[in-house]
C-alpha cells in the first residue's frame, strides 16, 4: 500500500508538471482517504511523512490554479518550521510563498523567503531559478530595472543549467526579461527573447508566463500594423485562460483588447469591450488576491475609455487613491502607469498643474531607469501633455528636459514606430495554402538562412547562434533581414512559421 501511494503522488506531480489539473484533485482524494483508512503498519509509520507530501501538493496545485489565497493560507504555517519538510516540500513551500508576495506586491517577504532559502539550500536545486524570477520581477515592479535584468538572467542561467531552456523555470525568466526590454523599447530583443520562449511548451507554464509570453506578442504585432495577428495571439491566450479556468487571465484578455482598439482609434468598440469586461466581473468570483488583480485591469481599462472623453474629478481621484497604496508597496513601477492615465485626465479638464505634479514622479523613474513603453503605449494626448510639462520645469526639473524631449521625440503613432508594415486585415496573418510565388521566394532561402533559421527554431538567441557558427552577431541581423524578405514576413515568429509551412526546417 504504502509503495502504491508513492507512486499514485508520482504521477500526481507528473500530471502537474504537465498542467493536467482535473483529474489531480479526485487522485489526491483517493490518497488522503486510502492513507486515514489502511491499517497497513509500513504506511502507518510513514503517515505524517505522506501528510505533509499530501499537504504541499494540495498548496501548489492552488497555485497553479491560481487560487492563491488559498495558497498562502496552507504555505505560511510551514514558514514557521520548514527545517520538517524534506527538499521538495520547502521548495514548493518557498516558490508557492514566493509567487504570491509577487503578487501581493509584499516585496521585503519575498527578500525573506530568498534568505530561508538560500540558508536551507546546499546545491542548485529545481526551485531556485523561480526563486530568482520571483524576486527579479519584484524589483522590476519596484522600479529598479537593472536590478531586475541581473536576477533575471541569474535566474535564466540556473534554469538552463538544471533543466534547460525549453524548462518552464527558463520560459519564464525570458519571458520576464522580454517584458523589460519592450519596456526599453528593444522590441528586437524583446521578439528574439519571445521566439525562444515559443519553442516551449507553452500549455505547462504559469499564468504569469503566459500572460506576459501572449500579451507581449500582441502588443508588438500591433506596433508593426499587424493587426489580424495580434488579435489571434489574444484569440489564443483568451482560449489557455478558458482550458485551465484561469479568471484572472481572462479578465486581462479584455483588457488587452480595450487597449488594441484604443490604439486602432476605435473608441466605440474600446467602449463595448469595456462593457463586456465589467459583464465578466459581475458573473466571476476570484478569490481576494486575483481580485484585486483583475480591479487594477478594470481600472486601466476604465481610464482609457474616461480619456477618449472627459474623466470625472471622481475617477481621477480612484486613480490617484491607487497610487497611494501602490506607492506605500514599492510598486513604483507599476504605479507610474495609474500616475500616466491620472496626468492625462488631469490634463484633459484643464488641471495642468496637478497633471504635472502626478506626472513628475513617474518621469523621474522612467529617467533613471530607462523606461519609455509605460509612456509610449498612452498615446492619446500623451505628447501634448509632456510637451506642456516640458515647457513648465522648474529649474531643480530641467534635468528631465532631454529624457522628456525623447520620449515626445519618438512617441509615433503606433502603427509606425517600427517601420512601414501597415498591411490589410487579410494579410497579416499566414495562409495554409502557398503561392507558387511564395515558393519561388523560398527556393531561394541559401543553406546558411536553413542553418539559422534550425538554430533559432530551437530556441538559440542570435548571440549563440554567431557563436555556434562562428560568425557575428551583426552577420545574423543581416541573414535574417534578408529571409524577412524571402518569406514576405516581419518578425521572427513569423519567419518561423511561415518556414515550417514551407518545409524549409524541421
């Protein structure tokens, strides 16, 4: 019996790693209910033992499910003697605790977690590259991006070494460090970063893997005039948010949605989403942590429906009353994009002075930290208002002056920031039937364009792939720039689909 139980746990944490999540709740029953009842005296010895095996699964099987108050509720006790837990239990114990201070924006406990953690560790084990996620994140939504970049690739390096980069710890580190770069406005690297997170299996990560994995491909599909296929990425997260009943992600699939339209400049359909995201909220019942996730969403989404129009003092007052607890938290980073939308209505109803006074604080921190996209992806009216601020500094101000003149500078409407990619609706996504047009175009892909093309397939960065091949990294820009053009695509997902289509690479 006791040997049965080990192994039906077994292929408990096995469906886990898989996101097989139904069937484990009826398996974990049946367990707990075979353990109280066998009187069998091996099992009866190793109880407590099987307990706590039990007790740990439950919690991170909440966690996946993102039921996270009910996570933290079962993980906290065991902070207070995790020395009784064996290895994989205080690594799910720490990881579970560490993803939902995240979440929480309770910054200094995941700092504590590190510490237990690092003090119970002896050697690089399975959990320690999340760990580092974890906490890299939590700097970048404080505000302290270089801090965050360094975790982050630490995190990436452990990952790789223990599991390797299709590993859901490593998908998740480069995910992570793309949603940086796209805040730097590296959108190159943020898409090479995003091509290697795509060779993995996207349906076993975590919500915030796929979130940002999803969302980011999105967004930079729209900044190339690629509408039809940013749509069928939100199409696709919409449907991993349904599959495993994430209401949190679903929720935000509205909000990216609203933001798209926004961008588009169709403020009517921005609108009806907008009320069809609130008819969710009504029909949904997350628990207290997802909750307040999914308000920060509605509240965003909220204020750029107010900007097509008038905002009220009242709605900009709910802005600023979430500054304030985000600013209390350390949240930095995330409270400069309330303290955007707060300026831009401010600046709508004529308040000029407070608008820059909420406004300050957030440009200091982009400053510093390099940030432009919290900036750039407020288009309406934005330019306007930082022009206005510019022209208002104080003298202990003016060292904003250059970093304000080049957000103005480079804030284009979104279709052509990166380039001349504007296509009809039809055309931007990829057709199963090919052209003999297309495949004259392909005939003519050379053996090295194969060889990189293979190499990035696997999920290499451009980096390595110089290195494997011995050439620079410059070289493979220009080989894929001219294979951009051969497939008649525009980023490197794209590249990537339309060669498997051609069966160019394997």
């Amino acid at each position: 019996m006791s040997k049965n139980i080990d192994i039906r746990l077994a292929i408990v944490r096995a469906q886990m790693l898989m996101m097989e999540l139904p069937p484990i709740h009826g398996l974990l029953h049946e367990i707990e209910s075979d353990l109280q009842k066998s009187d069998d005296v091996d099992l009866m010895e190793r109880r407590e033992d099987l307990q706590k095996q039990i007790q740990t699964t439950s919690l991170l099987l909440a966690l996946l499910e993102d039921r996270l108050e009910d996570a933290r509720r079962s993980a906290e006790p065991w902070m207070e003697a995790p020395s009784e837990l064996n290895r994989f239990e205080y690594e799910v114990v720490f990881n579970v605790l560490g993803y939902i201070y995240l979440h929480q924006m309770r910054f200094d406990e995941i700092v504590e977690v590190q510490r237990q953690a690092a003090r119970m560790t002896n050697k690089l084990h399975f959990g320690e590259g999340y760990r580092k996620s974890f906490e890299g994140l939590a700097w970048f939504w404080r505000g302290r991006l270089d801090r965050a970049k360094a975790l982050l690739g630490e995190s990436l390096a452990i990952s790789e070494k223990i599991a390797g980069r299709r590993s859901m710890a490593s998908v998740t580190a480069i995910a992570s460090l793309a949603e940086l770069c796209y805040e730097r406005n590296k959108i190159e690297e943020a898409e090479e970063l995003l091509a290697s997170a795509m060779t993995g299996s996207l349906d076993a990560c975590l919500l915030i893997t796929a979130q940002t994995i999803y969302s980011l491909l999105a967004r930079i599909s729209k900044l190339r005039g690629e509408k039809a296929e940013s749509w069928i990425l939100l199409d696709k997260l919409e449907k991993v948010a349904m599959k495993r009943g994430w209401v949190r992600l679903e929720g935000h699939c509205y909000a990216e949605r609203i933001q798209s339209d926004i961008w588009e400049g169709d403020g009517v359909s921005a609108t009806r989403e907008l009320g069809r995201f609130e008819q969710y909220l009504e029909t949904v019942n997350p628990d207290v942590i997802a909750k307040e996730l999914l308000h920060d969403d509605w509240l965003i989404s909220k204020a750029r429906i107010e900007l097509l129009n008038q905002p009220s003092k009242g709605f900009i007052k709910e802005l600023h009353e979430r500054i304030t607890v985000l600013d209390r938290q350390g949240a930095f980073y995330r409270s400069a994009k309330f303290r955007m939308l707060a300026a831009l209505g401010e600046w709508k109803i004529g308040q000029t002075k407070a608008a820059k006074k909420s406004l300050i604080p957030a440009l200091a921190l982009g400053q510093a930290q390099g940030m432009f996209r919290t900036f750039a992806d407020e288009l309406q009216g934005g330019q306007c208002l930082l022009k206005n601020i510019a022209s208002s500094l104080d003298a202990h101000e003016m060292r904003l002056m250059p970093y304000i003149e080049g957000l103005v500078n480079n804030m284009e409407p979104a279709p052509k920031l990166l380039g001349n990619f504007e296509k009809d609706l039809e055309s931007d996504s990829l057709p199963s039937d090919i052209s003999d047009l297309e495949l004259l175009s392909a005939s003519e892909v050379t053996e090295r364009e194969r060889e990189i093309l293979e190499l990035i397939g696997d999920g290499l960065f451009n980096k390595e792939v110089a290195n494997l091949l011995g050439i620079s990294e410059g070289t493979v820009k220009w080989h894929l720039k001219n294979l951009y053009s051969k497939l008649g695509v525009s980023s490197r997902t794209q590249a990537l689909k339309r060669a498997h289509s051609l069966k160019l690479i394997n």
